[in-house]
C-alpha cells in the first residue's frame, strides 16, 4: 500500500499555502484520514501535497458574539480535531449537537487527527459531521489567494464526494450558531459494521415552549449521495405536543422523496426505513433533552 | 525408576504473565519487516485484476527500464522452479498444477504475474504499474454450486466439471436409520468463506550467499521446518543448506499454515540477483492471495424417534475450494465429516464431500479449519430437532450423548472419542446461567414484545494433530532440554508458537520438573539451525502434543542429572529436587549448575554416561484428543433495527489440566472473538465476475474490542489417558463452540415468527427482513 511519488510541502502561514495551492494539481492534507487511504490505494494520485496542519491560524476555536448568527457563532477552524471538537469545554457548553456528533466518529486515532475541515472537503456521504452540520445550519468560510467568501452548508456540499470548493480555494473555517438556551439535541447513527462511518446518521435539535414544539431541525447523512434537511419532519413535528405518535408520524418522512443508496451492508430500502427509526430516536432524545 | 522431585512451589496451574509479553508489548519484537540487511532489495507482486484471463503477452521493458528496478519475472522465468505442494491426498483428487507466477492463464483475482525487484520498495511498487499485461478477460464463476451447473464455466478447462474430488464416507446403516425414523428433519447449512486477517500479514526476506550455495528464508510461518523442506524441493536446493528463520509472528489462525508461491519466489529471486531481496504483503494482497476459511454449502438430514434418540446422519457437503490447492485444501471438509456427528451418539452416519473449483482463491485451514463448519452443522440440527419434537433443546442434547462410562466411545465416523463427560460442561453453563429462570424471563420479555432467545450449543474437537498415519507429514514432536555448563537451562520446541505463549507454558513445565525457577528458562522456536526438526503449530497441538515431548525429554534429562548427582555426592541415595541434587543420608546438597559444569569439564563420569546435560525426545502420540465443551448464549434481537446484542455469553470448556488459565482464558476470547465475527459480520462476498467486493476492512466487518461481550468462562476437568500431561488443545475450542450458540440463540428469539434457520452472517438487515416479514426470509 504505497501511494505515488508526490512532493510535499508543509507552509507555516495560510499565505504560503494558498500560494502553494494557486499553482495547481495539488492537494491540501488535514488529518489524512480520508486522503492517505486514497493515496495509498492510488485511487488519489496528486503530485503535490500541502500539509496543512503547521497552520496555528487555521487551528482557533472561538466563540465571536456578533458574527453570521443572531445570537453568536462558534468558529472552529478548519483544522479542529474531533477530539478537540468533542472534548472542548466551549463546544460542549454552546454547541453541544456538534460535539455528540464528533464523539460519534470512527475510533480515538481518527478522532485524534481527523479534521473537521477534512471531513467538511471530503464530504463523504456516509460522514457524520454534515448530518449535525446541517442540522445546525452551518456556514463554510472558504479563502483563497485573492478573497474570502462564505456558503451555507447545504450549498457548499454539492453532492457524494463533492463540493463547491474551487481547486485553489481552502476551507478556513467552519461556523455554527451558539445554541439557544433549552434546545434538546441528539445525533443517533446506525454504523456501518466494518468502517464505523454511517449507515445512517440523524442530527436532530429542538426547542419547546408552553407544551409546544415550536422548532425543530433535522439533518440526516447516509442515506443519499448528500447530506440534508429533513424538512417535512420538521414541519410535521412543528406546532404538536411532540408525543411519541407525533413523533412517529414526523419521522415516517424521513426518507420521502430520497434517492437511496444501496450497497453490500444496507440495500435502499432498509437505509431508508433505518433513516425513519433513527429520525424518530433523534427527536425523542432531544425532546427529552429540551426544556 | 525416574527421578523423584519433592516440588516445593509449582508453577503449572497458576496464571502467570507472559513471558512473551514485554519485548511485544514495548514494541520492541522484531517481526519480518524489521529485517533490514546490507544491500537489501525489495520485491512488489504484479497481481491478475480479473477473475478469470488468458495472458496473450507481457511487456516487462517499461518496468525494467526504471532507476533502481535490478529485475522483473514472469511465468516463463520460472520454469525450473516446482509446483506449490499440496500435502493433502484424496483418492481420485485432481490437482492443477500450481506454478509461482501466472503462466498462461490467471484462475483468480490476485493471481501473482509477475515480479518487480528494485533498490527501495517504492521504486518496485512503482515498477509493478509500468508492466504491460495483454489479458483476454474469461467467463468465471465464484459460487460453488453455479460452479457445478452443467456449463457453468470451467475453472481449469482439462476438468469442465470443476469437481476437484469426491469423498464418501459411511458409517453403520443410514438408509435403515432413514427408513426406520419417526421424524426426519432437513435443511440447508452455509458456513461462509472468512479472511483469517491476521494482524501481521504475510512476509519473506531471502538471503542467498552464492559461495556457500546457502539460502536464509525469515517467513512469517507457523511451520518453519515443514516450510524448509518443501521450499528446498521446490527450489532444487539441498534441504541443509537452507534454513528458515520464523521470527515474531503476528497472528497466523492456520492461515500461515501454508507454503506460499511468493516464499519460494523470494528464494528465487535471492539466488538470481545475488541480494537479499523483501517481501511485504500489502493488507489488499492478504485479503486478496492469503487462504481464506470455510466456504461450506452442507445440506443435512437427520433421522431420530419422536422420543428424541438421534439415529441417523446425512451430510452433502459442498465445499470451495478455490482455484487451486494450496497445503491442505482439500483435506479440511474430510475433518468436517470426521466430526459431523459431534457430541451425540449417531450410529449411523453418510456423507459425500464435492470438492468444488471456482475462480476464487483457495480455502485451506482457518482457525477451527472443518470443525467449527461441523459444529455449527450439527448444532443447528439439533436445535432443528428440538424446535420439530416440541423438546428442550438441553434436554434433547443430554438424552444423546454418550454416558461417562462409554470411553474411550467409537464414533460411526471411526475415531476413538479419548475420555470425556459430555454433561458435565453442559450441566455446569445451564447452572450457570440458571437455566430454568432465564427461560422464564425470556417467556416473559417475549410477552412483551422483545425479541430474546437463548442458545445453546455443545462442541468436540478433534486436536492435538495427531497420530502421524492420519496426518499429511507426520504428526508428532520434537523437544531438546539443555543445561548449560553455567546451569541455565534451554528449551528447544519443534512447534513454532506465534501468540499461544507456549515460551511461558513450557517454561513452566520444565521448571516444575527440574524444579528451577522460570527466569533461567528459556524457550527457542522457529529456526531451523538451531531447533532439532519438529512439526510446528496448528491445530491446537503445540502444548498436546509439544508439551508431552518436552515433558519426556525432561525425564530423559533428569535420570542424567541424577546419575551425575550420585557420582558427585559419592552416594547412591540421591533425590534431586529444587535446582540441586541432596544426598539422603549426608544431606549434602550439590546444585544443578556445579553438576552442569562438571558434566561438561568431564573430568570424571559416571558409568556409560556421555559428557553434557542435553536430551532430546521426539514423541508420537497414540491418538487424538478430544477436548468438548458447552457455551450458552442469550441474545436479544433490536425489532426495529435487527441489530443482536449478546446479553449473556458463557463458555465451559474440558481442555483436562490446564498450565496456566490466564493463557487459557485468553485462547477463549480470542477464539469466541473469531467466532462472533462468523455469526454476526464477517463475510468474504465475490462478486459474479469473481471480484472480491469485501476486499478491505472498511467493507470486511471484523469484531471490535468495542462489540465483544463480557466472556464469562468455566471448565471441567474429565482426565485424558492420551498424554502424560493430561492436557489437550484449546486454540481452536473458542471458536468450534461459539457460532451455532449465537445463531440458535438469535433463531430461537425469532421462531414465534416462525424462523427455524438463518444462515451467518446475522447481519441487521437480514434479521430486520425476517422480523418485518414475519418470518418469511
Ligand atoms: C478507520 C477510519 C474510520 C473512520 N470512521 C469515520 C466515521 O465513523 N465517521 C466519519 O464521519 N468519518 C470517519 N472517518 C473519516 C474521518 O473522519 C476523516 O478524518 C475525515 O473524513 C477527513 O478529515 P481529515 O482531516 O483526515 O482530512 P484529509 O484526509 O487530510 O483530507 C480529506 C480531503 O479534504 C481535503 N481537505 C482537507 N482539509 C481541507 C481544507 N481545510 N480545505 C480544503 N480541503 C481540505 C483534502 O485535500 C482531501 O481531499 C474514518 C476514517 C478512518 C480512517
């Protein structure tokens, strides 16, 4: 299992890199945990490889009061382990959906060096991280040489393996809202019995007031080539009690409308019945959860 | 007379660490990829993509022409090179000749081509991509009972029915057992093809020095001296001018129980460069070119009186064998048939194996290697029984076993059961697991909707390979016990232990008998000039048979010690015990390392005695043994999901007198870990052009330490008239006993639905299926 040869190069400044990348044919390296098994296959073949992981710039997290949501955002650089994001003190406190979705991912070595950057880029539609991602409305702010611009999530994945990311543009940092007091949250998953990426994965948070569930947001991975918003559940379960038949009734959409995928360890048709259970655990934690 | 020790502490029975342990846990062991050598090249396999292929032509030059590459070979460069050997011999069997590299025709996907030898392993990988093969894609067949269709198509085109043998045994009256029976019951068994994925894949360093005509070969081996033979014969070398080296063994579980092309190869390519030349095989390559296990389709039939007695046995057994016959093929379903009347008292028993060739590669030995295929078999039909006469399925079990009084008891199959109690493993989990409640609780969790169930299954195993006329080369072993002239003390094994901790166990056998202590004790294994020829391990042999033959030679050597006791003491009332030899009637005391030292300055010797303490002893032993147990199972099915959750697992085995019960409890959970990954998730999946589609471990599912059930173990001890140490095998018991516990438990959560059977592995969605449809798969 050797890759190809490639030259490597390890910049020390976001500038340097993005100098680095402008030049074309070369590939950014975060955790490796998604590119090195490609390499190392040779299904990935870049001549040039641009270790990220020098970058301090790219390895904040930080919570910014004013920033792209109405009641503040979490900035979690690019860079930001799983471990990190599943163990960090602030995550926990003001995005805690995030990280139940981290502590969620492969085993300790890949969450010791896995990225949520890599894992945003890579966008595996089997990953964890777009369910919760998506749940929350996350934002994705991109750099390159000449600019910054920022794309919600759900545009930024474009589809299995692919996004809007322009070859020498990076991801520098992903953005979530801080969460509102009394929101309940889960991330349930069904795992892949070999890969511990998802069969199916749901995010769900939710808010209630006066014996009402007065918002909900679901994100569901796994079951289609791309991460997305389940929103028929959400309305459906909007403006109930959220009882167990409201619930039941909600996560029956799941799935609707959704090309499946199949493959050895889920055919479509139990992906999406699987995505159905998992909805329904998802909103009955975080029911239990909110106040 | 022998010797008498007086033992003062002993260390046989007490879980002591391993002596193993420190060099592999501080990373420090040095495996085959840790060789390094002045001048070492690297080699990289150029492997067939396709299935099934003609090869119109290779061009090598693109490759050749790279900085760094010394060498490529192809098919027709080894010529003068022979076959791999299969050692196992079938009437009738059609074996295809088995060349190192590919000649004209590729039979499987990984099929060695050819091979790139260069400076550093990245130019050889590089290498291998640059050689052009000219392949005409074939028509293959991966499944073993498409394969016997009437043109279906032909894996070797000399034999188009692909059936490699057959294999016909009988035993009693089986069409009077069929006709005379109240009730028969049939179904249709698989035991899928499994990759034994050892942690440390496969790997060879060749060193040939030309000037003395000698060939060093270091493998990642369970059978070094069996390897130095038939590598030699292949080569055309003189067998003692090769030596094999086995160094750290990462896991082997039978399937370096082999000898493969690419070991031969790496000699070839050593003696043709002049250099010492690497091999390391990729994890894809041991998914892709390591034998794989099982690969049963069983049809079963059993024929019994409604009151429960078992009469009769039918078993067609179907078993894939690969493309070709790598060491042992063809004989591991001959072993399923030995054992497929299990623990019960089948008088009548008829079996047909069909051999089947498909464009896959070979199956061969696995850990259990045809018993845990037979067990699951037989365990499966009982429960099949049962759940058909309405009858417990304890009960049913202990109304057929053999009683204690029946040893040694003939089975129908023609092997001598040793000893046993088939009750007593049994009786003890049932107690374990307080058998008569927990069928309540599952009364009652079923009234409530859940889905739980208890599984039970009993297991013998034939091990401890074995009387040398049932065995392929020989089936005994080989030990030397040396004292050195500073008194420390040497052990050399034929066996070749690889993860057993038979350094440990043996060292705590020749320190009880000598009555030294442990620390000046060591064991050597696995090379071929220093350790006197021997078998190897597999299995479950190394402490069965391996441990008798050390236990002699220490007899041998002890009767010296004492002879050069009495000489020294000047007395013929000598007792040697605790590291010295005492004068009994002076009580002067004269310790192991002055009588070493003087054995070997020999100054002056006792009467017809040579000079130095060194014994050796090669033991045979008179017959299998036959270890047996009972493991209990209590599963629940998730309704929704499908996913099985093991809520109780309990396993009591009868392995007689155990060494050391930390390295038994080990061997256990190792074991039942092995045989959780067949019923629940592992499975080898080929695709319809014979493409391994679970080619890697993101696809193939392995246990985790994460998923592994709390083990609780037991064990009863029935003596073993077999050996002297009344031991017998446990490496493979864990494995034999687990997979039929786990599925009867998880068929006896669904049979309300009306499930009788399901076949491994219970992954969630095909539990989920049956759930959802009631039953109907
Ligand atoms: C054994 C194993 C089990 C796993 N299990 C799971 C699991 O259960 N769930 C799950 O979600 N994931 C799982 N993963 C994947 C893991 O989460 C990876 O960490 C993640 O997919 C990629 O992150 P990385 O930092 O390793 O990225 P890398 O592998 O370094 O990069 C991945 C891709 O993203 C690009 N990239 C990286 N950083 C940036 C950036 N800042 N800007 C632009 N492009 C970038 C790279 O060029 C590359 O194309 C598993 C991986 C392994 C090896």
């Amino acid at each position: 299992m050797i890759p190809q040869n490639f030259e490597y190069s390890a910049p020390t400044s976001l500038k340097e890199a993005l100098a680095l990348i402008a030049k074309g044919d070369a590939k950014v390296l975060a955790g490796g945990m998604s590119l090195i098994p490609l390499m190392k296959l040779r299904l990935a073949a870049p001549e040039h490889v641009v270790d990220l992981s020098r970058i301090a710039d790219l390895k904040s997290v930080h919570e910014d009061g004013k920033g792209e949501f109405p009641g503040g955002a979490l900035h979690l650089g690019a860079l930001a382990t799983h471990f990190e994001i599943e163990s960090s003190a602030l995550v926990r406190s003001k995005c805690p959906l995030l990280a139940e979705v981290a502590s969620n991912i492969g085993d300790v070595q890949v969450r010791n060096v896995g990225t949520i950057g890599g894992s945003t880029a890579h966008a595996d539609p089997a990953a964890d991280y777009p369910a919760g991602l998506m749940a929350l409305e996350a934002k994705v702010h991109l750099t390159t040489a000449k600019g910054e611009r920022t794309l919600p999530i759900d545009q930024f994945i474009v589809d299995a393996l692919s996004t809007a990311l322009k070859p020498n543009e990076l991801v520098r940092e992903i953005i979530v809202p801080v969460e509102t007091r009394g929101t309940g949250f889960s991330y349930q998953k069904l795992a892949q019995p070999a890969s511990g990426f998802a069969v199916v994965g749901v995010a769900a948070r939710v808010r209630k007031s006066a014996g009402k569930v007065t918002f909900v947001r679901v994100g569901v991975t796994g079951l289609a080539g791309k991460a997305f918003r389940a929103t028929r559940v959400e309305k459906l379960l909007e403006g109930t009690s959220g009882s167990a038949a409201d619930i039941q009734k909600a996560a029956a959409q799941a799935a609707e409308g959704v090309d499946a995928n199949t493959d050895l360890h889920a055919s479509a048709d139990y992906r999406r019945q699987m995505t159905k259970v998992f909805t329904a655990r998802a909103l009955t934690q975080a029911l239990s959860r909110a106040d | 007379m022998a010797t008498t020790i007086t033992k003062t502490e002993t260390l046989v029975g007490k879980r002591i660490r391993r002596k193993e342990d420190p060099r592999l846990i501080t990373g420090t062991a040095t495996y085959v990829d840790d060789i390094q050598m002045p001048g070492m090249h690297h080699a990289c396999i150029l492997r067939s993509p396709h299935g099934a292929a003609r090869i119109r032509s290779i061009n090598i030059k693109p490759a050749i022409n790279q900085a760094g590459v010394v060498a490529v070979f192809i098919g027709k460069d080894i010529e003068a090179v022979g076959p791999v050997p299969c050692g196992a011999s079938l009437p009738g069997l059609r074996v295809p000749a088995h060349s190192i590299l590919a000649k004209d025709r590729v039979y499987y996907v990984g099929h060695p081509v050819a091979v790139a030898v260069a400076t550093d392993r990245y130019i050889a990988r590089d290498a291998i991509d640059l050689i052009e093969v000219d392949y005409e894609p074939l028509q293959a067949v991966s499944d073993p009972e498409k394969a016997l269709e009437p043109g279906a198509p032909a894996v070797h085109p000399e034999w188009p029915d692909n059936t490699a043998f057959t294999f016909h045994q009988e035993g009693g009256e089986p069409e009077k057992a069929f006709k005379e029976a109240e009730v028969v019951v049939k179904q249709r068994i698989t035991s899928q093809r499994l990759v034994p994925t050892s942690i440390e894949t496969r790997g060879v360093v060749a060193d040939y020095r030309s000037a003395e005509k000698n060939l060093t070969l270091y493998s990642s081996t369970q059978i070094p001296h069996l390897l130095r033979t038939l590598v030699a014969q292949m080569l055309g070398l003189a067998e003692n001018r090769m030596r094999v080296i086995t160094p750290e063994v990462g896991g082997g579980f039978g399937s370096k129980l082999n000898v493969y092309a690419e070991e031969a190869l790496m000699g070839f390519v050593a003696m043709k460069i002049g250099k010492p030349v690497k091999w390391i095989e990729s994890r894809r390559e041991n998914f892709l070119c390591t034998i794989h296990g099982r690969g049963h389709v069983d049809y079963y039939e059993i024929a019994a009186r409604r009151d429960g007695t078992v009469l009769g046995l039918r078993l067609k057994l179907i078993q894939d064998l690969g493309a070709y016959h790598q060491l042992l093929t063809p004989a591991i379903p001959t072993l399923s048939v030995l054992m497929m009347p299990g623990l019960y008292k089948f008088r009548n028993v008829i079996a047909d194996i069909v051999g089947v060739f498909t464009n896959c590669v070979p199956t061969d030995a696995y850990r259990g290697a045809g018993r845990p295929e037979a067990t699951h078999g037989i365990e499966r039909m009982m429960d099949l029984l049962a759940l058909e006469l309405k009858m417990d399925p304890a009960e049913l079990r202990l109304k057929n076993f053999p009683g204690k009084g029946e040893f040694p008891y003939l089975t129908a199959t023609g092997l001598s059961y040793d000893s046993g109690d088939y009750a007593a493993p049994l009786k003890k989990a049932l107690d374990m697991v307080d058998y008569h409640k927990l069928r309540n609780a599952q009364r009652d969790a079923k009234a409530k909707g859940r889905l739980m169930g208890i599984g039970i299954s009993t297991y013998g195993e034939i091990c401890a390979f074995g009387p040398s006329p049932a065995t392929p080369a020989g089936g005994w072993e080989s030990a030397t016990v040396k004292i050195e002239p500073s008194g420390k003390v040497t052990v050399l094994t034929g066996t070749s232990p690889h993860g057993q901790g038979e350094e440990t166990t043996f060292a705590q056998i020749a320190a009880d008998e000598l009555g030294v202590s442990m620390d000046d004790i060591i064991v050597l294994h696995g090379d071929t000039s220093i350790v006197q020829y021997g078998i190897g391990t597999f299995g479950s042999r190394s402490t069965a048979v391996g441990g008798p033959a050390l236990y002699y030679a220490l007899q041998d050597l002890k009767a010296k010690i004492k002879k050069f006791g009495e000489m020294l003491l000047e007395s013929d009332d000598v007792t040697c015990s605790g590291g010295q030899c005492i004068c009994n009637k002076t009580g002067k005391t004269i310790e192991f390392a002055q009588i070493a030292a003087a054995s070997y300055r020999a100054m002056k010797l006792p009467p017809n005695t040579e000079p130095g303490l060194m014994a050796t002893h090669f033991w045979e032993p008179p017959n299998f043994a036959f270890p047996f147990g009972a493991h209990i199972v209590v599963s629940e099915v998730d309704r929704d999901t499908g996913q099985v959750e093991i809520q109780r697992y309990v396993a009591v085995d009868d392995c007689v007198n155990i060494i050391n019960p930390l390295l038994v409890d080990g061997q256990i959970h190792g074991g039942v870990a092995q045989g959780l990954g067949q019923a629940l998730c592992e499975q080898a999946v080929y695709d319809e052009n014979a493409q391994l589609i679970t080619g890697e471990l993101m696809d193939y599912a392995l246990p985790k330490a994460s998923t592994m059930p709390y083990i609780e173990t037991g064990h009863t001890i029935t003596p073993s008239p077999v050996n002297p140490l009344g031991v017998k095998g446990v490496g493979e018991a864990g494995t034999i006993g687990c997979s039929p516990a786990v599925v009867n438990s998880v068929v006896d959560a669904l049979s309300h639905l009306g499930v009788r059977h399901i076949d491994m592995p219970l992954t969630s969605e095909k539990l989920w299926k049956l759930v959802r449809q009631g039953g109907q798969a």
